[in-house]
C-alpha cells in the first residue's frame, strides 16, 4: 500500500484556528494516523506549516514537497485548504495571500496558484473549516478582496481524478474529531475499505451534518413545552436569544467538543449557523431571533401550555408506587397460581 501525503495549505484568508483544533482530536488523534497506530491504513505524512517541524530555518525542505507533488512525484496525496481563497485577478498590483516564492522569478506564489498547481492532480481534496468551505467571515458582503470558498473557486461540480468531489468539513472553527473522522473515512477508502464517501448537498460528509443542532441540543426538551430563555445562563431553550439551532446542519451539541464536552448550545451559547454556506451574512445580526422564531416560538408555546400541565399530572402519578408494594399477610399482586 501507497504512502499518503497530506499537503496542507494554510496560507488561505484565516487564523489558522482549524490547524489549532485539530490537535485535540482523539477519534481518531492525529498522532494516531501519523505514528500508524490504526490497523489497515496506509502509512501518512503530514506537511502543515502551522504544524511542521521541518521550518527550522529551512523552508525550502517544507515547499519541496508541494514542488514534487506539482511535478506529479508525489502520488497519491490528499490536499488539505484552509483558509478562504481571494480573488487575485482584482488586484492591479501585489497579492491577496500565497505560499512560498516562486524559484525562477523570486517572486510569491498566491494561494489560489497553489490551488490550481495542486487540486487537479490530488487524490482528494478536503476544505477545511467555514472560510475553506464556504469563504466564511472573509467573504461577507464588503469585503475587498472576493474571497470565497474552495467549491465557489474550483465549481461545485468539480472532482479529482480519482472522481471525489471536494469534501467540506466547516466549523467556525472546524470541531476536531468532525475533520479527522473525514481523514479516517478517505484513508480507508484509498485502502479499499470504505465506499465512496458521502456527501450532502453542500459537500458535507451525511453522518455528521445529517442531523440539525435542536435534533441533538440537550436543551431540545424546553423548546418542546414552549420554555424559553429569556436571559443567558439559563439552562432552558435560547431560541428566542437568537439561536439558529433548529435549522442548522451541526453535531456538535451531541458529539461535544474535546472529549464529549463542550458546544456552543451544551455551555450557553447560541448557534450562529457557522458550518452552513450562508454564514455569516445570512445569520446577522447575531444576537437577534432568527426570522420565524417569534411565530414557530409562539406556536409551541400554546401546545406547551397544555401539554406541560398534563405531564406534571403523569409525572406525579408515575412517581407512587403501585399499592400492592406493602407488607402483610395476603397478596394483593394478582398472582394465580395454576397449581
């Protein structure tokens, strides 16, 4: 089985946040697929700038593996973008954001060159976090420098020629173990262990954008009975505190997000629909109640009113014991015996 090389540009418009996160994965840990220590997948080389330990001084040991795999001398390899691409071609002079120089004219090589360089001969490209996927808080309305995500750049129908489409993991920042499950899933198909990996419409893997954030939020229960936060620190729904959650595609209120703890709704915060395409323009302004709240609020409101009342009757029932529990002479269970 082949060596697999994970190039990963981070010299998109981001923070490096998604590069941070991931080192607290843990199923799988990136130590883990680095140092082999999963049975059936190939053996995997990591080159991320934020992570390398090659950039001693030396940057030309770290650029020489993007310089092989644009030679087609690095085969098969995975290529990793984060960070929102700019558009290049608005700009009359200098560049938006790029990766190393180029040997012959000294000069930088921009991000998007990168992109085209590499993405035609990858076996699979991952987007990595909302700016990579979606073009995120870079590309809001105003901004100056066209950025977008990396489906809006390559096209929403393009695909490597092993025949995968791009592959988004968002997430503002990306939830760890969301990207390095993605990594898992694509390694063990370039094994020849998994099926063709699936996507939804927006490109994300369906088992873990499949679900909304309410479908998974533990407070799901007070949204049910129409009780709702009204200030931050309650423990109730917070809808009406301008929480997406109903309708955006998240797990991180069911998965956490180190070890099982963690998410915005699980520690009192809203969901501002960070791993959605329409982030963050289409959720502004934060804080106010997502269009519809007031109407959807006010419906479950009238079916809480009734239902809450007649559960606190079952739940005052169901918490007696039946009566023949008590001690004496004679059963009063209902047992027959037949002989």
């Amino acid at each position: 089985m082949a060596d697999v090389h994970v190039l990963w540009i981070t010299a998109g418009l981001s923070c490096d946040g998604d590069s941070v996160s991931i080192t607290a994965a843990s199923q799988p840990s990136i130590e883990d697929v680095l140092l082999g220590a999963i049975p059936g997948l190939p053996t995997v080389h990591l080159h991320n700038q934020v992570l390398a330990y090659e950039l001693g001084g030396d940057n030309d040991s770290f650029m020489q593996w993007y310089d092989k795999a644009e030679r087609g001398e690095l085969d098969p390899f995975v290529l990793v973008v984060e960070g929102s691409i700019p558009n290049e071609k608005i700009k009359s002079e200098g560049y938006w954001a790029a990766l190393g120089t180029d040997a012959a004219t000294g000069q930088p090589i921009t991000t998007a060159e990168w992109v085209d360089r590499l993405a035609p001969k990858a076996l699979a490209v991952i987007a990595i976090g909302t700016c990579a996927t979606y073009g995120g808080i870079h590309a809001m309305q105003g901004n100056p420098t066209g950025a977008m995500g990396l489906l809006d750049y390559l096209g929403w129908n393009w695909k490597t020629p092993a025949g995968l489409p791009i592959i988004c993991v968002p997430g503002c920042p990306v939830q760890p173990d969301n990207f390095m499950e993605t990594v898992l899933y694509l390694l063990y198909q370039v094994a020849g262990m998994a099926p063709m990996i699936p996507l939804d419409e927006a490109h994300r893997p369906t088992w873990l954008f499949g679900k909304t954030v309410h479908e998974g939020c533990d407070r799901a229960g007070y949204y049910e009975i129409g009780d709702f936060a009204t200030e931050y620190g309650s423990p109730k729904c917070l809808v009406k505190l301008g929480c997406w959650g109903p309708v955006v595609n998240c797990n991180v209120p069911k998965r956490g997000w180190m070890a099982g703890i963690g998410g915005c709704p699980n520690v009192g915060g809203i969901c501002i629909g960070c791993t959605m395409p329409g982030f963050p323009d289409k959720f502004m302004p934060f804080m106010d109640p997502p269009p519809g709240s007031k109407m959807s609020s006010s419906i479950i409101g009238i079916y809480g009113g009734i239902i809450s009342p007649l559960r606190k009757i079952t739940q005052h029932t169901a918490n007696k014991e039946p009566a023949w529990r008590r001690k004496g002479r004679e059963l009063t269970t209902g047992y027959r015996g037949r002989w």
